[in-house]
C-alpha cells in the first residue's frame, strides 16, 4: 500500500508522533492549542483558527499557527495538544505527498479524512493521557464539485458538517456565533468575516482562544480552499477584515 | 557426481554487464537538460499512464530507461528514502547526491548479488537557485554513477543523443529553446537506432520540469495544450 504512515510504522515506528511516554504530564507543563473554526462557502470552504496556546494558565504563545494546508485542495485545524498536534500535521503533509507520488494521482477527499482517522486513532493512547489532537479537516472535493469540512473525536471517529463547525475550547461560543450569522450560500468573503467574528466570541468568552492582537498586530490564520487550491489569507486581508470586525465591536460588543 | 562450474569474477561481471547493455539499447532514449529556469526531462514515451520521468522531492527529479517493472523498483525505494529524510530531518536535507549514492549501492548489489542485474539506466537531478548549481547524475546497471552538468542523455542510442545535445546545448536555454534541442537530439536517437523515421513527436514525448520559480515542490509536468504549444513556437 503506498501509505507513508504505513512505511514508517514498519521502518522507524520512532518516529510516529506520540509513540513514548508512560504516566500522566502535569498539563499545565504542555502547550495546548484551543479555537479552530469552518465554514462552508459558495465554490468551497473557509478555515480560520486562533494564534493563541496555552499551558494551564498561562499564555504560552501569541503567534502560534494552527491551520495548516495538508495539500493542494485540502487544509487541517488543529486543537489540542500542540506539539503532538503539529508533528501529526507535518506526518499527514507527507502522507497525502507520499502517496501521490507513488500513485500518480492525489487521493479522493474521503480517503484522505480516512488516513487522518488512522492516525488519530495511533494517538489514542496519549489522549486517555490527556494528550489529545482534535483536528479538523477541510477541502474541496473534485468529485462533489463543492466544498467539505469533516470533523473528528478523539477516537478517529468522523463525521460530515453540513454548513459549519468548530473545535477546541472556545468551539461552544464561536459555534453558537456561527449558528445566528451563517446562511446557505455564503461568500468566501463574507464566510471570512463569519470566521473573524466567531473567533472575537470565541476569545471574548474563552479564556484559553486569543483575540485578534491589534497591538503586536496578530490576527487569526484564514484560509480558502476552492477548485483553484489552498489560499492562505495574506496578513494584510486579514487585517483589514479584523479592523472592520473590532471596529463593530466598538458599538456593539456582542456582534 | 558433478564438477561445479567455475566462471571467473572476470567473466561473470562481463557477462553481465553485456547482458544489461544489450537489453537497454533496446529502450528509447531519455535527455534531460538544464536552462535557464529550470531542469527539463524529454522522453519518448508512447505511454501517457507508465512513466519514465517521475518526482521524487521538491527539487529532485527521476528518469529511467530500461525494464519497467525494475526501474519502478527504484524509483518507489527513492520516494520513500527521501520522504523519510525529509520527515525524521527536514525537507532542506534532503539531496540529489544522497538519493544517487543509495541507488548506487542498490544498483551495485543487485550487480553482483543477484543473478541477473537490473536492466536500467538512472539519471537523478536536483535543482540549484541558479544553474551552475544544477546537479545531475547519471547511474548505470552496475551502480557506477556519474555526476555531470548541463545535459545527460541515457537509453540505447544514449550516445547519439548525448552528441546531438554537446552541440545544441549552451547554459541558459530557455524552456523552448531547450525543449526543442531535446527533440531533436531524440530524433537523432530514433534514427541512429535505424527502425523507424516516425518523428517522436508522434511516437509520444513525456515532458516535464523542475520550475525554478516555484516554491516547495517544484516538479510539474507539461502536457496536453501547453507541450503542443512549446513544440510548436
């Protein structure tokens, strides 16, 4: 099977993320990463995610990136443990490369959601730690002709999202922000402003999600996958979308 | 009882190395050459599904002639060398010279180890930033390998090739400046090889880069209306 994750669990299973470690962490010594949201839109699907991680208490990072682009035509959101997270992330880019070059051909959007199954499964052991990667994975799908987001427990379970959907800890608000302002058929423009307002609720009620840092200027990592591939935002749209975000804020802080 | 046959190492090697020549001069030739943005890979290839010309990483590129299934072997042993450096390393590690000395050592194993050798001829080639930092290297059946700059040829009219691209070769060719040199150095091949006059371009080219201007990944390859186009002007 032209499967990297295959490969390496035969040729150098020390290298899978999270294979080590017995006993529990104390957590608050572990970076964790917390909001990611998705929106279907008009022509494919947009992906945002908050630049905040945190151990325990403290903010241990401003500028942490938790979106990430898996290839051409799909993208992953991460929540949870962030170091795990990340090196799962890196393992699913070569993953999908891997078996491209292999085959000859890119992998179907649900054989991809399913190798990234697998591997979340692989961890299950450190999430009974607490060590959990939640992520959440989106592309276009060529066969469907539209856009997808697909989300995950713990345990590798998958699910379809219809519209919209949301993980980490500050997913309860930034979904409930979402559920009043998202219709069918959305712009990816509009989808992105939906994107920057949820996370603003998000970290306006979750200690654990950073809001947009208008004075070191870090604003959220937005993405768009359509037919025409991955898009990450420049930091000069995105800020452009968050000025208008905070500056409605100013008069109405709900949203 | 019967008296074990004995050949010589002398003999057994140039057995071998004859019966691997004689079954790559059969193949079409492959020419891969470096211009100005780029290393650009030309075979003749009636087959647009089984490849000659692959991906191996960002800036590495494969070419074989020879026994497909053989040098699939190789190819699919270079994808997963490289994705596993790159993975336990960095993707910055990952060399065209790494790459060609595990294929060496493959090559040459199965050179004196097995009974029969592999029937294939290789070139590796990494991109530079410029040109002067192209690499390419050419191995052969036995494992040798060979590092040369601006242009290699390999297949059974391997040397045909190679003369016709030293004379139409100059560094910082551009794209279909180079491309058509290559054909036309395949097309001294075909004839060379005296059973056909088809020119290749019908025969079927497989055409593809390494884009100096990309970032990441930087392999594509040209096909359809934009080889036609190329072949055209």
């Amino acid at each position: 099977m032209p499967s990297f994750h295959d490969f390496l669990s035969g040729a150098a299973p020390e290298l899978l993320p999270g294979r080590s470690g017995d006993g529990r962490l104390p957590l608050d010594t572990v970076r964790h990463g917390t909001t990611i949201v998705a929106l279907i839109c008009e022509g494919g699907v947009v992906i945002a995610g908050d630049r905040r991680a945190t151990m325990g208490n403290v903010i241990a990072q401003r500028d942490i990136e938790k979106v990430f682009k898996a290839d051409e035509l799909s993208a992953i959101g991460i929540a949870g443990t962030a170091g795990i997270a990340v090196e799962m992330v890196r393992l699913f880019q070569v993953e999908l490369e891997h078996y491209e070059k292999l085959e000859g051909r890119v992998l179907s959007l649900d054989g991809k959601a399913n190798r990234l199954t697998t591997m979340i499964r692989g961890n299950l052991g450190m999430a009974m730690q607490g060590l959990a990667v939640v992520p959440l994975f989106v592309g276009y799908d060529e066969a469907l002709g539209r856009g997808r987001i697909i989300s995950y427990d713990v345990t590798g379970g998958r699910n379809d999202e219809t519209g919209f959907h949301s993980v980490g800890s500050g997913s309860v608000f930034a979904r409930g922000a979402l559920k009043k302002r998202y219709h069918d058929g959305v712009t990816a423009d509009e989808a992105v402003s939906l994107a920057v307002n949820a996370l603003y609720d998000a970290a306006d009620d979750d200690s654990a999600t950073g809001g947009p840092d208008l004075t070191r200027g870090i604003f959220p990592v937005v993405a768009v996958v359509t037919a025409d591939g991955y898009r990450r935002l420049s930091e000069s749209e995105v800020g452009a979308v968050v000025e208008t975000v905070v500056g409605e804020r100013m008069t109405n802080p709900g949203g | 009882m019967t008296t074990p046959f004995y050949a010589s190492p002398e003999q057994l090697v140039r057995d071998r190395s004859e019966y691997a020549r004689k079954n790559i001069a059969r193949g079409r030739d492959v020419a891969v050459l470096s211009y100005a943005d780029g290393i650009l890979f030309v075979a003749v290839n009636p087959s647009s599904a089984l490849h000659k010309v692959s991906e191996i990483y960002d800036r590495i590129g494969f070419a074989a002639v020879g026994k497909y299934n053989e040098f699939e072997n190789l190819r699919i042993a270079g994808v997963r060398y490289a994705d596993m450096r790159g993975y336990a390393y960095d993707r910055s590690d990952v060399t065209g010279r790494g790459l060609a000395n595990a294929f060496a050592q493959t090559l040459g194993g199965i050179f004196i180890e097995n009974s029969k050798p592999y029937e294939v001829e290789v070139v590796v080639a990494e991109l530079g930033t410029t040109v002067v930092d192209d690499q390419l290297y050419r191995l052969t059946y036995d494992g040798s390998v060979s590092d040369l700059s601006g242009y290699v040829a390999i297949g059974g009219q391997a040397e045909t090739v190679g003369a016709a691209l030293e004379a139409s070769h100059a560094a910082g060719l551009e794209l279909g400046a180079a491309l058509h040199a290559a054909v036309e150095a395949l097309q001294a091949g075909v004839a060379a090889a005296g059973n056909s006059t088809d020119a290749v371009a019908d025969t079927g080219l497989e055409v593809a880069v390494l884009d100096r201007s990309r970032q990441g990944r930087t392999f594509r390859r040209i096909t359809g209306p934009a080889l036609a186009e190329l072949l055209g002007a």
